[in-house]
C-alpha cells in the first residue's frame, strides 16, 4: 500500500499519555499526528481509573515512576487551570488499622520523603478522626498528603487533545495499527506505519498504547517486556454519598497495588474501588462481576462505616497496563532509531502524565530529533463553561446572552443545551452519546441518561454528526448517515463517504 499521508511525528495511542505528548509538542515546528483505534479519545485505561492525583510516596524512590508521579502531580494544577479540568488537591490519606500497618506508614513516610513529595506526615487517631471524621474508629493512624488530589480524567485527556487539534494537530480515529516497515535508505522518510484502511509515512514515532504496548512493540522487535493486563472494578455512588469523605482514603498497598481506596469525586459522587483481577484471555474485557463488587463493599467498609449502598449509580471496570518492568518503560527503543515508547503506564501513570509529555519532548531532542520552535503563534490553553459551576450573576449574564444557557437537557447534572452544543462544535466532535457525556457531563446522575439520552441524540442527528446510541434505542438515521454496528453493540450512525479525521 502507498502511503498516502506523511508527518515528521507519528503518535499511536490518544489516551492521557499519547496526547500529553501531542500537547507537549505543541510548540514545536512539526507536523504531528495521532492514530487511535478507537472512535474518540480516553478509551482506554484513560476513561475507567480511581482519578486520583496520587503524591508520589509509593513507587520505589531512584525510579522513573517515582520521579514523573511527583513532577506531574506538581505541574497539574496550573496545567488543569489552563485546559479548563476540574480539579482539587484534597489531599489523601492512607489508614492504619494495626501496629504492624503503622510500621508501614512509616516506611511509606520515608519513600515519599526520598521521592521528593511535600508537607508529608502521619496523623495519630484523634488527629485522624477531627480530619476527616467518616473513617473507620478502628483505624489507628494514618499518613497525610496534602499534595495528593482528584482530578476528571478523561477531561484532561480530551482538552490536551483538542488544544493539539486547534493548534493544527491531526488524529485520525477507527486507525488500529497493524504493521510498521523500515524504508529503503533513500526513501524521504524512515518509516512505514499502517491501519486497516490506509498507510502514513514518517521518521519518528511514538507509541503509547496502554495494555496493547507489547503487542504494538513487537511489531517492529521482540518486546523485552510483557504487559499483564489488571482489571479494576468499581462503585460509584449517588452525589448525596458524596460528603461521606472529603479526603482520598486508602488502606495500606500490598503486593496486588494500592488497595480498594474510598474517595470524592470531582463530580461529587463517592468512587470505591478498584479490585485486582490478571485477565488471562480477553485483555480487553471491561465487565463488571457480582464477586468483585462484593469484595469492595467489604473492603470499603472497613474503611469509612456507614456507606449507603443502594445510592449506587453505576459500576464499571478499567484495565491497567501492569507490566513485567516495576518501571515506567519510556525509552527510544534500543536498535530502533526514531521509534519512541511509554510502555507500562500503570498507576500512578495519570498522576504522571503531565511530566511524561514533557519527558518524552526531552527524550526526543537528545535523540536528535530536530524540534525547532514554533514560528506562528499557538496556544497552550482552553476555555470551557461548566454552567453549574458559575455564579447565578454569571449565569443570569450567560442566558441573557444565550438563551440555550437557559434551558436544562440534563436534570439531575444540570447540564444545559448550550453545553451540550458546545460538545457538539467542539475541535473534536462527539460520535457517539457516550462521548456526548464525556464532553458535557450529562447522563451521569442519577437516571444515567434515561430522562437526556433522547433528546441528545436528535441534538446529534441535528448536527449532522456519526453518532453511536446504546442498542435497543435505534432511531432511523437521516439520509445522509448510513449505520454500522460497533465491537461493544452500539449503533454507528457515519456520515456516507466520510473522512474519519479530526483536525486540519
Ligand atoms: C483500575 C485503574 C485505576 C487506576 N487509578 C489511577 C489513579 O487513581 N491515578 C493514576 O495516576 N493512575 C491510575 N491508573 C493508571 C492510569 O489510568 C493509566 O496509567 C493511564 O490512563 C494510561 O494512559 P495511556 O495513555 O498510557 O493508556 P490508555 O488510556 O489505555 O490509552 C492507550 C490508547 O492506545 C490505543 N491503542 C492501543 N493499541 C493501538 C493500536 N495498535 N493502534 C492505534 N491505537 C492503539 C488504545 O485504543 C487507547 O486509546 C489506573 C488505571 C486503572 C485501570
């Protein structure tokens, strides 16, 4: 196959990790594109995590890991302040229930010390209970850091992604790689890459493809890593469980990971998870199983009491990238001039990632890679409205301006329908109703959409976009949308003909 499209940096991957490096390499005089197999951006590991901004105490002091986690956590207010993502540094606490645990508190007190993490203490029982009085009176102690935070995830993955786009960046979706070729030395570029449906040519590239790293490494060279994919399964409850912590809570880690934390969430709600489960077959198998959700109950439990568990209002499981290394794998790979990866990006790899883009620019530019700076003006930031985050002034002001301000879609987040047509615009149009909920935040209160889902959807037929409904509620698609059927049951609604590009 010819390859009908060039670029200097070829990305493959759009979660956190593959568009913290997009974002990264915005200031740079290249031609920068991304391919993701998916039909949107946070599909992997990215959508289905705790969401915490860990401190960096516990991965082992000296390694990569240790040093990104607290960089990123550093940098991620000012960059969530930038990019319009909810964040709050609430600060977590890991509890103690027994003298042996103490002892481990200590030993996590001192890695965070070496690895560099602020303000870090631990708290005895009264000091403990006045903080955050919801724990467990069984827990007798407990480390404090302030600088541990929770964050939406796949807002920060999405606003570095269209700041890239709006900037020029290109990423095409439905684009799983499946071969990569070395060129002949003549060739104008060094490089190779190809999907399904097409080939592009380049001199260097990037993967950062989440629990498929080793499969994507091997095709280019044997991998001297495996990746042991670890599902986590969740609870997320009711906004009126919200304030039974305001801390991240966390028991001690052991040799599985951190353990099942109970936490606020930047929406409000009450998050409790996640379990440990080494999926043998199906590496991509996000289910959710009754034994597991039992299991965090009991765990849970343990460490906040009064948890009301009929207020639950969804669960879901995510994927971590656990991987045979106990480090991040970021490296030009040996043997491989031009060809770059972040491999093993488990926990604490969404704390990190604001380092890692960063990191890997560094990488690049000690490998050679030639990145000279930007001629033309670019911006590094994005403004979003959060309706219900505003002043009522500010709101009376914005209705008064816009009257689809006015008028609520989504009842139980109210969210509004100039939101929701502000998702629609946006750099990265929504295909489906899922990625709609990404953007605006609807359908994830109590109803799960049951009350909004409609009325999105016509928005979406209005607005001329591929879209994806849930099965069992397909309405007839317009003329000019033909329907496919998607791996996970949804409905595609794509536009006949269409380009499945996003950017310029
Ligand atoms: C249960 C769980 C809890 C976690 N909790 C936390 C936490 O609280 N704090 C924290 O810091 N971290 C946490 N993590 C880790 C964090 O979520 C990940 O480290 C981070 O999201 C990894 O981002 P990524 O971009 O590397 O991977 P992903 O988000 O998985 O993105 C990889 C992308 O590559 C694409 N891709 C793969 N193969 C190909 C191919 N051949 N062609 C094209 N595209 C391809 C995939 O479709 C995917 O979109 C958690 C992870 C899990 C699963």
């Amino acid at each position: 196959m010819d390859a009908k499209k060039t670029c200097d940096i070829l990305i493959i991957g759009a979660g956190v990790v593959g568009t913290s490096i997009a974002y990264s390499l915005i200031p740079y005089e290249k031609e920068v594109l991304i391919l993701e197999k998916n039909n949107d951006v946070a599909m992997g590991a990215t959508r289905a995590n705790s969401a915490i901004m860990h401190a960096g105490y516990d991965p082992r002091p000296g390694t990569l890991m240790a040093r990104l986690n607290v960089e990123g956590n550093r940098l991620c207010e000012e960059l969530c302040r930038k990019l319009s993502v909810p964040f709050s540094r609430c600060g977590s606490l890991v509890l103690a229930f027994s003298d042996t645990e103490k002892a481990l508190l200590s030993d996590l007190l001192d890695r965070g010390i070496r690895n560099g993490v602020p303000d870090l203490r631990i708290l005895d029982q009264e000091e403990l209970r006045e903080m955050e009085p919801g724990v467990s009176e069984e827990a007798v102690a407990a480390l404090y850091a302030p600088s541990a935070g929770i964050i939406n995830p796949w807002e920060l993955c999405l606003a570095q992604a269209e700041v890239f786009v709006s900037n020029g960046g290109r990423i095409f979706f439905h684009s799983e790689v499946t071969k990569i070729e070395e060129n002949e030395p003549e060739a104008p570029y060094r490089y190779t890459v190809t999907t399904g449906n097409d080939a592009y040519s380049t001199n260097t590239i990037i993967f950062a493809c989440g629990t498929h790293a080793d499969e994507v490494h091997a095709l280019i060279s044997e991998p001297d890593f495996q990746i042991v994919p670890t599902r986590g399964e969740y609870y997320l409850l009711d906004k009126s469980e919200g304030n039974k912590v305001s801390h991240v809570v966390f028991q001690c880690p052991n040799e599985k990971g951190k353990g099942v934390l109970v936490a606020p969430t930047v929406h409000g709600n009450l998050i409790c998870g996640p379990t440990s489960e080494v999926l043998s077959e199906d590496i991509d198998d996000t289910s959710t199983t009754s034994g597991k959700l039992s299991e965090i109950k009991e765990k849970a439990t343990r460490s906040v009491r009064d948890i009301s568990w009929r207020d639950n209002v969804r669960n879901f499981s995510g994927i971590r990238a656990n991987s045979t290394s106990d480090d991040f794998i970021i490296r030009e790979i040996p043997g491989r001039k031009g060809i770059f990866e972040a491999a093993g990006i488990k926990s604490p790899g969404l704390a990190s990632s604001p380092a890692i883009g960063p990191y890997m620019v560094e990488l690049l530019k000690e490998s050679g890679v030639d990145l000279p700076p930007k001629e033309n003006t670019y911006t590094l930031t994005r403004k979003k409205i959060h309706f219900r985050d505003l002043s009522n002034e500010e709101r009376a002001e914005l209705v008064r301006k816009d009257p689809s301000y006015g008028r609520i879609v989504c009842r139980c987040e109210g969210v509004t329908e100039g939101e929701i047509r502000d998702a629609l615009l946006s750099p990265i149009p929504p295909v489906s109703l899922d990625a709609v909920k990404r953007r605006a935040g609807t359908g994830m209160g109590r109803c799960q959409g049951g009350f909004c889902g409609p009325r999105i959807v016509e928005m979406l037929i209005e607005n001329g976009k591929n879209i994806a409904v849930p099965c069992g509620s397909t309405p007839l698609p317009p003329a000019h949308l033909s329907i496919e059927q998607d791996a996970d049951g949804s409905y595609l609604f794509v536009p006949r003909d269409a380009e499945k590009e996003v950017g310029s």
